[in-house]
C-alpha cells in the first residue's frame, strides 16, 4: 500500500506489523496510545538512555505527554518541547 511505500524510517521500515500498533482490526485502525507504545518501548529504559541530554530529560519530564506528540510514527519527528522551551532535541 501506499503507506508501506513511503515509510522509510519507521515502524514498517523495521519490520513491526500494522497490528502491532494499530489493532488486528485493518478496516478500523486504532490510533496508538502510549499504552501501545510501552508494550515494546519501556519508559524507564528511555528516560535512563536519553538522562544525560543537555537542559532536560524528554523521557522523564514533569508533564510529558505521549511518545506520539514526537515519534509520529509515520511521518518525520519533532521536538514538540520546542513549542514551548529551547531544548534543542533531535528527534529519532
């Protein structure tokens, strides 16, 4: 499909199936929670790997939102703390 084409980088890329994030249910995809994403992707794991970052810990930050505020799965990342702060994070 046209997804799978163009998904270069994420999750397809690395061979995860839509239903790992999606759902088993392809006609009525499920948009991922950060439930679905700490099924593979611990947090604590992320926050210990990313807690040496110049100005803060995006992982391990008072209000930190969902993974998909930033890893936006299929398209390219953004650092959505910049919204609001300077942190310079280049987002994987």
């Amino acid at each position: 499909d046209e997804l799978s084409r163009r998904d270069t980088k994420g999750p397809q890329a690395k061979g995860v199936q839509c239903q790992t994030c999606h759902g088993t249910d392809m006609k009525n995809p499920q948009y991922p929670t950060e439930e679905t994403c700490t099924q593979c992707h611990q947090k604590a794991v992320l926050a210990e790997k990313t807690r040496n970052l110049p100005d803060a810990n995006p992982h391990a930050a008072p209000h930190n939102g969902d993974c998909i505020l930033c890893h936006l799965q299929h398209e390219k990342s953004e650092n959505y703390c910049a919204q609001c702060h300077n942190f310079k994070f280049v987002v994987p």
